[in-house]
C-alpha cells in the first residue's frame, strides 16, 4: 500500500461521513458500547458534537447512555447551544463535573449561559475554588460582553523583566493555560502595558529587556464592551489575544482569537437567518413546532406587507381586464426587482455589520448602487422590451416592460441599501426587518409601474 493510499484510509477512519454515522447508529441501537466506542474514539470532539446534532433525540439520548463516559470538556463546548442542555441533563452529574473541570474559564461560561440555575449550580460546585469564583465574577457581567467571553488564565510578567526571566518562569510554572500566544507585560498596579509573542520571546537574546520587544499591535478591551465590538477590533487589527481590563485599567483577563471569530461566525449566520425571516436561533435539531414558532411570525407580517401589492393591483382591474396578457407579464417585473433588491441588500448588510458602509460614504455608495439599477435596469429592459415586441407583436407593450423594468430595478438598488441604513440610524438591526421591507417596495413599486404604464400608454 503507498503512502498516499495509506493516507486516505487514516483520514476515512477519523471523518464522520454517513457509512461511519450508520454504523453508530447500529451500535447504539444494538446496546453494543464497545462497537460504539471504537467507532467514536477516533472522531475529533468537534465530529462527535456535530454527530449529536445530526441524530434524532431518542437516538442522541441512547448514544448519551452508552458513551457517557467518554464524554469531555472539549465535546460539551463544541456541542451546540440548541441541544447542550438536553445533552447536559442526559448525563451523570459526576460526567459533567470532571469535563468542565478540564475547561478553561470562558469555555465553562459559554456552558453555564445556556443552563438554568439549577443547572448552574450544580456545575459550579464541581469546580475549584478559584475557578468558581473567576467563572461566577464573569457571569457577573452583561450578557454578550467582553467579560463572559473572555478567559481568567492570563501569562503576565512585569515589564522591567528580561526574556531569560520570563522563560525561567514559564518553565518553572505549573499553572500555565493549555494554549496562550502573549505574555502579557504589566506594572505594579497589574496594568498591562504591552505583550509579547511567544515566537519573539524564543527567537530574542536573554538579557533582552521585555519592554524592548512588546508587539505595535498592542491595545486593550474593557470587560462591558460588547462581543460585537470585540469580533471587529480582532478583525480589524488582526489580533492574536488581547488583554481584557475593568473599569480601573486593570487586567482581568484575556481573550484569544477563537472566541472572537466564533462571535464573528455566530453574527454572520444571525445576519443570514434574519434576513431570510427564520429567527436567529434557527437549528435543525429544533422540532416541527419550535420551527414554526420562530417562522409564523415573519410570515403573518408578509401577509399583510403583501396584501399591500393585491391592493394596487386591484386599482387596475380595469387595465388588466382590457388586456389580459399583462397578468402572466407582471410577475417577471416584481420578481426581477426583488432578486435586485436582495442583492443590493445582501450587500449593504454586510457592509454595516464589517463597518465598512459608515455615514462617512453612505452617499458613495448610494450612487454607486443607483447607477447599477440604471445600468442593469436598460440592460433588462432592452432585452425584455424586444421579447415582448417580438412574442406580442406589440411595440408599445414592449416600451411598456422595458420602462416598467428601469423604473424598479431603479427602487430596488435604492431599496436594498436604503432600508438597511435608515434601520442601523434608527438603532435597528438592519438584518431584522430588511428583507420583508425590500420585498414589499419591489412588488409594489414594479406592479404600480407596470400596469400605471400600461394604462397610459396602451389603453
């Protein structure tokens, strides 16, 4: 066998694709926890938090009885908060208690959020002393802060000391955090004043003094500062770690770059489930009723936003009475101007969670997207315009689309930047209620066009 053949068959052995998912299932339907465990054993706790996600509740629950004690810290932080619950009640209280002793503070916090106090409770006896005091002080802060998503264990060192001081400490301390990328420098009030990398620690001389080599991307986060906030200085400054201060200056703790691109994930898919009106918790482990809970709701307002469209039309039974074709015609308009509008909207929403659309070029951009609603709206107009005269054998029919056509891809690049802007002014999530708003000014304002053309120009 090659080494590359040799390979693909190690990687096949740790993938969780749907043979290895069947076979789990059959051992688990089978009660056979031997079978279970050494097809298990190899995934990473990231597959088998997925694997939990994808089976149903009876067989999460079997699974659950049969390979509890194989469960960690690491699978109960991968695990998603949708069904972390149900998966937490499902296990032995003493299960629970050693994995979240392995955690670090932020990975217990993120836990703890999602529980009820009962729940709570009982996980923070398990803990040491100081880790239940350093977990229950960041529960003490808002919710969606800096300080429930930052880490207590920090590496600080004072500032006036050499590399060859701070390695001798680090190889002779036993209380190190298992990943950290800075050593944190601070003054005698544990003010941090600077960081420097591992790698720069390692590659420098012994007698260097560590504030000669503290790194130029230095800053600090207060612990109320939204997640939000944090997600975009990581983003923004490509950040590694960033030291984490309270209200005085002073150190209480750190957060690394996979808590704020986990922040940073977690608001792109809010932004996303938003915008397509399923609520921001939508999960596929959520059941039948759960899922319609969160949907009815958008639903019932489109019902109403789109009775809006049934009463323009209706001001023109006339017209469409007197030409019948225009009914199997108009839906081309108000569709096209809402795929319009939602590209445009995709687009600015974006923009305004990355901060990259401010009032500073709001104007800019606004133009920008007018002249590509122009643009593709003679684009549209011309090629419509022809297939109506050509299908119809009716010129003015055919003016008539094509102007239709201009006029709201015109209102939908306006609409889909628009809309998202007055909501952010307004202290809105732009993502909440753009979609529907977007939708309801394409169809009305396409059909108002179309058939008030027609009308003047036809009848």
């Amino acid at each position: 066998m090659s080494d590359r053949q040799a390979a693909i068959e190690a990687e096949d052995e740790e993938a969780l694709d749907p043979r290895r998912v069947a076979a789990i299932l059959e051992a688990v339907e089978a009660g056979d926890a031997l079978r279970l465990q050494e097809l298990a054993e190899p995934l990473h706790a990231a597959d088998v938090a997925d694997l939990l996600e994808q089976i149903g509740p009876v067989d999460r629950r079997a699974f659950l009885s049969l390979y509890a004690a194989e469960i960690d810290g690491d699978i109960l932080s991968e695990i998603d908060d949708s069904i972390r619950e149900e998966v937490i009640e499902a296990l032995p209280q003493d299960i629970v208690a050693e994995a979240v002793r392995e955690l670090d503070t932020d990975d217990v916090v993120d836990i703890l959020e999602d529980l009820e106090a009962p729940q709570q409770e009982k996980i923070l006896e398990a803990l040491e002393v100081a880790d239940r005091v350093a977990v229950q002080q960041a529960l003490s802060y808002p919710e969606y802060s800096a300080g429930r998503l930052m880490q207590r264990e920090v590496v600080v060192a004072p500032e006036h000391w050499s590399v060859g001081e701070a390695i001798d400490f680090l190889r002779s301390s036993d209380h190190l955090p298992d990943q950290f990328y800075h050593v944190i420098l601070i003054d005698p009030r544990m003010r941090p004043k600077g960081y420097v990398t591992l790698g720069r620690l390692l590659s420098s001389r012994r007698d260097v003094v560590l504030k000669d080599i503290v790194e130029d991307s230095f800053r600090t986060i207060e612990a109320t500062d939204e997640e939000s906030e944090v997600a975009y200085i990581f983003n923004q400054y490509h950040l590694i770690s960033c030291p984490v201060v309270d209200e005085n200056g002073k150190l209480v703790g750190v957060i690394t770059i996979d808590d704020a691109m986990n922040v940073l994930d977690e608001e792109h898919e809010e932004d996303m489930l938003r915008l397509a009106g399923v609520g921001d918790d939508s999960s596929l482990s959520d059941g039948a009723l759960a899922t319609a809970r969160q949907r009815l709701p958008w639903l019932v307002v489109n019902l109403f936003t789109a009775s809006l469209s049934a009463i323009v039309i209706s001001r023109f039974e006339g017209t469409i009475a007197a030409i019948v074709t225009l009914a199997a015609l108009m839906p081309i308009v108000a569709s096209t101007g809402g795929i319009a509008g939602t590209q445009s909207l995709a687009v600015a929403v974006r923009s305004l969670a990355t901060r990259s659309l401010t009032s500073s070029n709001a104007r800019r951009v606004v133009l920008r997207e007018l002249g590509a609603g122009i643009l593709n709206g003679l684009g549209l107009a011309l090629i419509l315009g022809l297939a109506g005269t050509l299908i119809f054998g009716d010129p003015k029919l055919g003016a008539v689309l094509g102007m239709a056509m201009i006029c709201n891809q015109i209102v939908a690049a306006l609409g889909g930047v628009l809309v998202p802007l007055t909501l952010n002014r307004m202290g809105l999530d732009p993502a909440l209620a753009s979609g529907t708003f977007v939708t309801t000014l394409t169809d009305v304002m396409g059909f108002l066009a179309f058939l008030g053309l027609a009308t003047v120009i036809l009848l």
